[in-house]
C-alpha cells in the first residue's frame, strides 16, 4: 500500500507541475526572435529597436537570431517547422511574398504556413553610389547608366529583395540595362559598395544612414512618394522620374498555428513598443516609420501585397527554378 500511495504521490506531483506550467503567463522562458538576414541590415536593426522594447516590457528574453541565406528562406524554413507555441517570432520583410512568386519550390508555403502578428515598419528606399560615380542627382544617374549599358552593378540582400525589385522595377521603368549583384543581406551590399565592388544600391535608408556623415555612400535620392522629412535636401527619384515610387515594410510573423491568445498578446505588446517614444524617435531618425495593424488587417494588407508583387516580380524578369 505505502508502494502505491508513494506512486500516487508522485503522480499527483507530476500532474500538478504540468498544470503549473501550462497556467503560467506568457512569455514564461526567452523568445527567439529569428532574423532572416545578417547583423547590421534594416531587418536587424528594426527587430532590435522593437525587440529590446518588448522584452523589458514584458520582462523576459528576446533574443535576436540571425539566419540569413537564399533571401531569408532560410530562416523562414527554420521558423516554418518549429513548435507553434509562440516562443520562436520571425521577422521578415515583403521579400517572404515577392520569393513566392520568384521561386518555383519554396521549403514552405508564405501564405499558409505563418501568421502575420503585426506589421512594424514602413520601409522608404534611398540610392545611393559610390563616391567615385561621377553622378550626383537621378537625372545624372539615369544617363550615365544609359551611356552605359551593363557596366553599372547595383548590390542587393538577394533576388526578389527589396534592393533587387526597387532597381530593376526603376530599370524597366526606364528602359535601362544594369547589372545585378546579390549578397547575403542588405549590410553585406553596403560593405561592397563602400569598397567600391559595386556603384550602386537603391536599399533601404536605414542601411546607408550610418555611412552617410562619413561620406563613403553619397545619397542621390529616396524611393517614397515625398520627400523624407529626416532628409529633406534629398529629391525623391519620382520628382525625375514621373510616378515612380518604391516603398516595403518589416513584419513579425509566427508558425501557423500558433493559438490566438499569444498572437494578441505579441501583437499588443509590439504595439505598445512601437508607440514608445524612444522607440519611435529611433526608427524615425533611420525612415523607419512605425506601421502597426491588427492580425487581422495584416493578414488583408498581406494578401493584397501577394497579388501586387505578382507583377512587380513578373516585370523584373527573375525566375529561379
């Protein structure tokens, strides 16, 4: 008997330790937040402003894991088999659905196989050239590139990224012929075109702001519909080239599956973040202006954007089988 009630005991205890568990509040142990391209891009930078916020909020762990490579599918394979608990956050940009129309097999479905928490920021563009480029503005860039044809190489984060889609829709747009060089990430491209192994990025502003005051990128123009009020001496690339206009987001996402409660709760808790003032001043000194929606409208603004990059992959000619 004292065998089976010490069983009982223990059963009892083993019982009330899973409950205890499952009712703790989430989060209850570190968060990973899995970052699909390297240290020191816009993607980084943006999920280390939010993330460090969040996790003083909440007082608990996230922790920034970058996985770069193919585009940031390999992150996002990574994310797509792992629990769907809500301790494992994706953050990614409109390259996860712009890669769904490039790639004629993807390790995952984008549109089925996560969910979108919330957007986090809007993402405006800049153009920028090695210093040594004897251009100056957009109409300078445009011609030497027309006098030029194939001998400009433009960098970005890889095929269907931001930096590639931006350019090559400008390329089309105009008629030009430029040559397309993919690194790692947006940081990577930078680096190169710093050390002059391209002339060219259009990228994301937050990529080039550290390098600007030192002057190894000169900036030409930004790829929004107005001008920058963090740089209003530089043009927007639609005041040359009429209707011309780029602009992307970053967005946290989460296995699907994942159950709702812990959606609303991140989704709640990143809002707050975003509305911080110094979280906010931050992402705005960089044009990184705070974007956030419910699952809900992020879910409708994602589907729309999976149908419009449909055509903005279709023009950029780029297909990987």
């Amino acid at each position: 008997m004292s065998t089976i009630r010490a069983l009982g005991a223990f059963m009892a205890l083993v019982i009330f330790a899973v409950g205890a568990a499952w009712s703790q509040p989430y989060p209850a142990k570190p968060v990973r937040v899995v970052v699909v391209f390297p240290p020191g891009g816009a993607t980084d930078i943006v999920a280390r402003f939010v993330f460090t916020k969040v996790a003083e909020q909440l007082n608990q762990q996230f922790v920034i894991d970058n996985r770069a490579g193919a585009g940031g599918m390999i992150g996002a394979a990574m994310v797509a088999k792992t629990p769907p608990d809500g301790y494992t956050l994706m953050v990614y940009s409109q390259t996860l659905l712009a890669n769904a129309h490039l790639y004629e097999k993807q390790p995952y479905d984008a549109m089925k196989d996560f969910i979108g928490v919330t957007a986090l920021t809007r993402l405006v563009g800049m153009l920028g050239v090695h210093p040594s480029m004897p251009v100056r503005t957009t109409k300078d860039f445009i011609a030497l590139a027309k006098a030029r044809p194939g001998e400009i190489f433009y960098g970005s984060a890889g095929i269907g990224a931001f930096q590639h889609l931006s350019m090559s829709s400008l390329a089309v747009k105009l008629g030009l012929k430029m040559n397309h060089v993919p690194f790692k990430g947006g940081a990577p491209a930078v680096v190169a075109l710093m050390g002059g192994e391209i002339h060219s990025i259009l990228t994301p502003v937050a990529e080039l702001y550290p390098h600007l005051k030192s002057r190894r990128v000169r900036p030409i123009a930004v790829s929004s519909e107005t001008r920058a009020t963090q740089f209003p001496e530089v043009p927007t690339i639609g005041e040359t080239v009429k209707g011309f206009e780029f602009t992307s987001w970053f967005g946290t996402f989460v296995p699907a599956g994942t159950p709702k409660p812990i959606v609303d709760r991140l989704n709640a808790e990143i809002k707050k973040a975003l509305a911080d003032p110094d979280v906010a001043a931050k992402l705005a000194a960089q044009t990184l202006d705070p974007m956030y929606m419910t699952p809900e409208d992020f879910a409708k603004h994602l589907k729309f954007e999976y149908d419009r990059l449909k055509q903005v992959v279709k023009d950029s000619g780029a297909r990987i089988e």
